[in-house]
C-alpha cells in the first residue's frame, strides 16, 4: 500500500535547496547537496512524459506523425496551455515541442490519452517507468506536473530519469535543446536561459509552482562529454539558471574520478521523505517584488553569472504546425474512458506574474531566500509565462 507524504512547509533558509549534477557517461556523481529531499517536480514531471512516449516510438506503437487530438479533459487543464480547441489535431512531433518548449499542459494531456487511452492509464505506465528505472522516491499523479496530493521526486531520481533518457533515445535528444518554435504566426522561445547561452547547452526542462520554486533539469554536451544537473528550489528564474550553470561548468571541467556514482549514492538527510512546500517563500507578495528588483530599467531579467553569455542573435525556431483536420470531438473521443476524480487534496492555484500560472499548497509566511551572489551583468529579454 502506497503511503502519502505529508506536506511540510519548509523555508529556503532552513534548508539548502536540493542540487545535483552527474556526468552521463559515467555516472559520477561531482556534487550533490539534499539529494533524497522529496520535492514537489512541477513541469519536470513532463520529462516522464517524454520518456513513455519516446518508448511508444520506440516500440512501433506511434510515430511522429501520429495524430494528437484535443480532447475536453484536456482542454480544460489550467495554463501554460496551447488553447487548442476539443477534436484539434496536430502530429506528434509538433505535440513533443509544444510539451518540451510551451511546457503545455493540455497538450500532456492529450498525449498521454494518445498513447495509453486515459490519464489513469498513462500515470500507471510513467509510475511503473520510474520503478523500473530505480527511480525509489519518486510518485506521479499525472502528466503535466500540475499540483496533486501524493506528486513527489527528488533531484536524484530526476537525474536518473535525465540520464536514462539521454543513453536510451539519443535520437530524440533535440526535443530539448530547441530555442523555440514556429506555429503559423504565433512564436514561443524556449524557458530554458541557458539554450544558446551557455556553450554546449542541449537540453532539458524547466519547472514551476509555488509549492516547489523554480526547478531546472539541466544538460550540456562539450568535447563528446555530457553532463546533467538538476536544482530544486531556486527564488528565481535567473537563481536556477545561473545555479545550474555553476554545476554544469564544474562537472565539464572536473578531472580525476570519484567513486561516487547515481547507483551507489545512498540515501541521507533527516526528514528527507517529508515533501517540501515552499509555497511561503517563492508565492509572497515580497517574494514576487524581490524578483523584480535585479531587472534593468526596462524591466528585463539580469544574468549574472560568468558562464552564460549574452544571445546576440534572434532564436532560432523550428516549425510546430498544429494543421491537421479537425474532427468532430464524438469521434476523437469516443475511446478516451470517462474522467475519474483526481486525487483529494489537489493543491490550489494563484498565478505568478511573470514566469508561471503559479499553483501550490497553503502555505505560512516565511522570509524570502537569499539571492546568490552576483558577477557580470547581462540583460535577457524575459521569457513567456511557464509552468
């Protein structure tokens, strides 16, 4: 019997936020720090997704032409969202950007009906996925990473799922290091700074809710060497890119070998199988207004950081057509099972500002975290709202 964590409100200051980063070819571990704290993954939990479809392509099962079609439970899940309308079709290989780069959430939906019938269906396969994989403290509840009771990762088992996606579909690697798409008139860039920022970046995903801060899994590939790293928790969306890039560079330019490996870290850290919720530190009105405070004077984001350069380009987008013949929702739907209620205690929602339909947990009041500290300044334009 599956037992629920409790949710524990927990201060950015008490507690470091969780961080990890581990060579892919090897599986050395360089640096770890909260690696076992359970933790709220946000729109992480989409790399999952990624993982049971890439094995449906895999097995013959699908193909990236494969039609997706909108259905109505898909429709009504909460921004980010392509707003696509129940019976809208449009090929997988669209779906798979507009997952990886939108981060939207119908469309998680949609895919995961596609490939296994229902919600439940697809949960079952991404839980028995991340079993299989060693993935041991980590439980999914749907899709797309919206909040849900019982929905908890930690940065070790996301640099697992990293790894294993990066070692078993090397095909289908530039789903994650896209800087944005096309679809018709409408242009999206990509949510991850560090796509054509830091060299030899090529992937992954980013994350956010209230409950679980800023969430990056990140990857660069330099002289045929791949590294990943993850960071939970961040105050920003420049703290995690700029944190995530201090561990990319360590583990890019570390030499020697450590007996430390994904496999052989043990779990540590005293009440590491409480889910945090540090909904009272990233969801604050004080909170929000810090964020804003390290922008230029014309509101845009500041890096600061030596190792992510300035794009000095525009984005280079690829195409993400969405124009498949509608069909009527009788039909693109009479397969898909009717909704089951989701799990109680579904965490509520309130929307940030500039960076994410903002969902998370009641939460207490606690003092904002401390931003990291700062070296050169570079001015970014801000990207679209994300989840």
């Amino acid at each position: 019997m599956v037992v629920l964590a409790l949710t524990l409100l927990v201060s950015v200051d008490a507690m470091a936020t969780p961080k990890i980063v581990v060579d892919v070819g090897s599986g050395r571990v360089i640096e770890h720090e909260q690696a076992f704290q359970r933790w709220y993954p946000a729109s992480l939990t989409k790399l999952m997704t990624a993982y049971v479809v890439f094995s449906a392509l895999k097995s013959g099962q699908m193909n990236l032409e494969t039609p997706i079609a909108m259905s109505v439970r898909a429709n009504k899940e909460p921004p980010s969202k392509m707003y696509f309308k129940p019976g809208q079709r449009f090929p997988l290989d669209s779906a798979l950007k507009y997952l990886m780069i939108k981060s939207a959430n119908d469309v998680a939906m949609a895919i995961a009906e596609a490939v296994s019938g229902s919600e439940e269906a697809f949960v079952a396969e991404m839980n028995a996925t991340a079993l299989r994989l060693g993935m041991i403290s980590t439980r999914f509840v749907n899709p797309n990473g919206l909040p849900g009771s019982g929905q908890y990762t930690t940065v070790r088992d996301m640099a697992v799922l990293a790894v294993a996606i990066r070692r078993e579909f090397p095909q289908f690697a530039r789903y994650f290091s896209y800087e944005g798409f096309a679809m018709g008139k409408s242009t999206y860039t990509n949510y991850n700074l560090l796509i054509g920022r830091f060299p030899g970046a090529d992937g992954m995903k980013t994350g956010f809710i209230c409950a679980s801060g800023f969430n990056q899994v990140s990857s660069a590939t330099r002289a045929g060497k791949t590294v990943i790293s993850v960071v939970f928790g961040a105050p920003s969306q420049e703290a995690r890119a700029e944190e995530s890039a201090r561990l990319l560079n360590k583990a890019l330019t570390a030499t020697g070998a450590s007996g430390i490996t994904l496999s052989s870290l043990t779990p540590y850290g005293e009440g590491r199988d409480v889910v945090a919720d540090i909904s009272g530190d990233i969801c604050t009105k004080a909170a929000r207004e810090a964020r804003y405070e390290g922008r230029d004077v014309e509101g845009k984001m500041v890096l600061n950081s030596p190792y992510i350069l300035p794009m000095t380009r525009e984005p280079r987008l690829v195409q993400a057509p969405a124009d498949l013949p509608s069909v009527s929702t009788e039909i693109a739907l009479s397969r898909i099972p009717i909704p089951l209620p989701r799990p109680t205690g579904t965490l509520p929602g309130q929307v940030e500002p500039f960076a994410a339909s903002a969902f998370a947990a009641p939460a207490k009041t606690a003092p904002a975290a401390t931003a990291m500290p700062l070296r050169s300044s570079i001015p970014i334009p801000i990207p679209r709202p994300e989840i």
